[in-house]
C-alpha cells in the first residue's frame, strides 16, 4: 500500500489512499492501544515502529473528532450538559449522572491513549523520517499539526476536568503522573502553540496522506492555530496573569479564520465504519434516546429564530415546535425531533468554524482589547455566518433576526448586558458542539439554563475525575481534588470565575 502512495501523486490518489487510512484506523487502533489504568494512556513507542506517521496521525485526528462528536450517553453527554437535548427513556445524565455509566473515565481514556498518545508517537517517527520520505520543512509542518492538535486535546480536558495530568501525562515509566495546575496548563499551551506555529512554513506540504481537515494545506493549519489561540485567550479572558488581551492581539495579526471556508471539518465517509457519530448512535443503532430540550427550543420560539426548521425536524404536524421537559422522562413521538441533517452518515465533524471565531472577536472587541473591528459587526457576521453558511439558512432571514430587538446588538449598554447578549447568540449557535455551549454557559452565565425535572441538580460546573483514577493513581487523584476544592461537580475550573 505505502508503495502505491508514494508511487502515484495526483490528487484523485491522494484522496483514495486517505480513505483507506481512515478505513485501517480502527483496527490499527486496537493494535497499537489498550487500556485498563493511566498507566496504559503512556503507550509503548515501541510497539508501533512499523505504523508510517500519517496512519498514526489519522487514527489521533479520527478518535479526537468522534469524541467530539459523539452523542454516545456512555462517551459524551455535553449536549445535555447544555441542555441543547435531553432524554426519553433513560433521563440518567440529563440529570448530571456520569458515575453509573463512568463517563469521566471513557473521555480521559480516549484522549490520554487514543489521541494524545497516538500524536506523540507520530512525532516520534516524523523525526526518524527520512529525506526522500520528507524534507525538512515537510517534516516540521506534521510536527507543527500534531503539537497545533495536542494542544486542541489537552485544553479540552482542562475544560472538562481543570488539573489533569500534563507535564508527566505520556512519560511511559511514570504509571502514577501528577495532575498539573489547570491554570498553569493553559500557560503552558500558549507556549506550546507558539512554537508550533513557528514552525510552519506555508510554501512546504503537510500530511498529505490522513488528513481529512486540510489535505495538508498549512495556511490554513496556521489559521487554524492562531484562532485556537485567540479561543484560549477568550477562555481565560478573566485570568489576568495569563495576558489574554495582548495574546488575542496577536492571534488577530497572526491570521484568524476569515471565512466559513476556513472551517476545521472533519470529512466523514458515507460508508462504515468510518461514519459520523451522531449518524453510528442515532440512525445506525435504531435508538430513540434523545429530543430537543425545551431549554433550547423555548428560547428560539420566543427569539423567531430562523433556525428552528435546520436544528429541529418539523414531525408533530402543528407547524410549532416543540422541546422535551428537560431531565424528565420524555415519551419520543410528543415533540420535535432532531434535524436529519445532522444525521447523515457522511456530516462533517466540526472541530472549530468561522462563526465562531468571529463570536470571539465580538467579545474580546466588547472587553476593550485591540483586535480590530467593532463587538457589533463581528456580532451581526457571526450570527449570519451561523444561519447561513453553517446551517444553509436564507441570507433575508438572517438580516432579519440580526435586527430584531430581542436580538439587535446593545450598543451602549453595560459590558455584562453586552457580553450575555454575545453569549447567548454563541450558545444558540453552538448546537451540534455541546462541550462549547457548555463552556459558553460556564464563562458567561447565558442562557438561564433550567434544572433537571426529575432529581433538581444544579447544572455541572466540571466532570469528576474518573473512578479508576481514584483507585489507580490515587496520589494524584487526591492531589488534584484537593486543589479543585473538592472532586465535585460544583466546583470551578480555573477560568470559571461566575
């Protein structure tokens, strides 16, 4: 197969060969990783000496973006966290239950050993590359990806988790790491992503073989990079001592993403196994699991919102829609649906869009920090790039909403009625991606989200850690929920000032 590759370059084979990669992730997956405890997150590098760097690559890429993308209640439940869904049957989580089915502990393994891991490992063979495989500048740019992605993963599990395992996480000797300060994690990044845009030199290829975001552009790698990094920024906007101003200052005149064309998309296939997620839990598997919640459907009833019909699938015959009570036993067939659209095999997985970066700018430019343009402008582009270009939504409609007065941007008002109204219109827009509404909920306390009928629980503020942490690295464990001010949902990640 590596013959074959290396043999023909036309595009039409590099798109074949990166559909057979994508195909041999999952069983290469299983070969090169297994996991009982964190100690098993430290992959051998050993063991994968013969897989090429791009397989290893693509396997990282593959497991990061279904992770994000799933809609598994045994995998990732911040759609309900965001309370964008919510249950029938089985209401367990949309009550904040992630102990019975050990949530925690499947995100934390899927991210240690299959994506940070697997990144890890293919920067070790990209150094071990030759210069018929790759020139330099080629071999710097995988390594700029790998790192620009590594970065994406270990701030999600800050997100999630707050101190989690970093400087000692992929240390292969250390079955017990410590768990590293979530603030200090996040300087850490900065730094991190710093160096790895410094490498990237845009005249020279990527992966050209794997990567089913870019197809090994490294412009728009960069861009890319440099939106993470304002996302960092915007995330510790209330953290002082990180600088987050002057940082997304500099991503601004690095280069953000100017246009739905930069979106980071993941390309799914039509086929198995390689299938969207939501496509695999909800289609494929003949469940019935999940409704709109009527947090979500409620707010855009009384906002008019144009995407209704693209989020929701019009099936009561009423013309209205309507949302299941959240955290209750909702009976399927007696409210809306979920769009189709996001349940076709072959919908993209979203890791960052131009819509919401643009909500970034909208905020940092709110808070007074010199990244150009006006809170309102990036405002108003950030909800039509959302209706339109994200959800196909008609372009009259979305100038429509923008200056409707529940919407119209508050000029003049006070930074937290300016900053709400920002959030809210990221939240709204951030429906397919639940762990980004969550976080906007968090950092900005818009919408008022509700509490779950059946059990009343307060809405999470952060996944505990996972119970084979607890019995397995219990040093670290207790270290970690000791400075978190307790293993609680309660308590607050670093950033999370509210």
């Amino acid at each position: 197969m590596k013959s074959k590759i290396h043999e023909y370059q036309n595009k039409k084979i590099r798109i074949m060969s990166k559909k057979i990669i994508i195909i041999m992730i999952a069983a290469i997956g299983l070969t090169i990783t297994s996991c009982k405890k964190l100690e098993d997150y430290n992959k051998d590098t050993k063991s994968a000496t013969d897989v090429p760097s791009s397989t290893l690559f693509a396997n990282a890429l593959r497991n990061l973006v279904d992770q994000e993308t799933t809609p598994s209640v045994n995998k990732n439940v911040f759609r309900a966290f965001a309370q964008y869904w919510t249950e029938t049957t089985y209401p367990d989580e949309s009550n904040y239950d992630i102990i019975t089915r050990q949530i925690p502990d499947f995100e934390f393994r899927t991210i240690y050993r299959d994506v940070l891991a697997n990144f890890a490992e293919a920067e070790r063979i990209i150094a071990l590359e030759t210069s018929l495989e790759s020139s330099l500048e080629e071999k710097n740019n995988k390594t700029a990806v790998c790192e620009i992605l590594s970065v994406f993963a270990y701030q999600r599990e800050v997100d999630i988790f707050g101190n989690v395992p970093y400087s000692q996480a992929l240390d292969i000797e250390n079955i017990n790491p410590v768990y590293d300060d979530d603030q200090a994690i996040y300087a850490a990044l900065f730094t991190r992503l710093d160096a790895a845009i410094a490498l990237i030199d845009i005249s020279a290829g990527g992966f050209q073989e794997g990567d089913l975001v870019y197809d090994g552009d490294m412009n728009s790698w960069k861009k890319f990079a440099y939106s993470l990094k304002l996302k960092l920024a915007i995330n510790a906007a209330e953290v002082p001592e990180l600088s987050p101003s002057s940082k997304a200052a500099d991503a601004v005149v690095g280069g953000v993403f100017t246009s739905s064309d930069d979106n980071a998309k993941f390309s799914y296939l039509s086929t198995a196994p390689n299938t969207n997620q939501v496509w695999v839990e909800l289609v494929n598997s003949g469940r019935f699991d999940w409704v709109p919640a009527n947090t979500l459907v409620d707010i855009m009833n009384g906002l008019l919102d144009p995407r209704r019909p693209l989020y929701f699938e019009e099936n009561l015959g009423s013309g209205n829609f309507i949302g299941g009570n959240y955290g209750d036993n909702n009976i399927y067939d007696d409210y809306s649906h979920i769009t189709p659209t996001i349940q076709t095999p072959d919908f993209p997985g979203i890791l960052m869009t131009y819509s919401e970066v643009k909500f970034y700018l909208s905020e940092a430019a709110a808070r007074g920090w010199a990244v150009g343009g006006s809170a309102e402008t990036h405002y108003n582009e950030a909800i039509a790039a959302s209706i339109v270009d994200d959800w196909g939504g008609d372009p009259g409609d979305a100038s429509a909403y923008i200056t409707s007065i529940p919407v119209a941007y508050p000029s003049g008002a006070s930074d937290e009625i300016q900053w709400a109204a920002i959030g809210l219109q990221s939240w709204l827009a951030s429906y397919s991606r639940g762990l980004l509404g969550w976080t906007t909920w968090r950092r900005l306390e818009t919408p008022p989200l509700v509490s779950p009928a059946i059990t009343g629980n307060p809405v999470p503020n952060r996944y505990t850690y996972p119970i084979t942490e607890q019995t397995l690295n219990a040093t670290g464990f207790s270290a970690a929920a000791a400075a978190m001010g307790g293993d609680l949902q309660s308590s607050h990640i670093f950033w999370d000032k509210n």
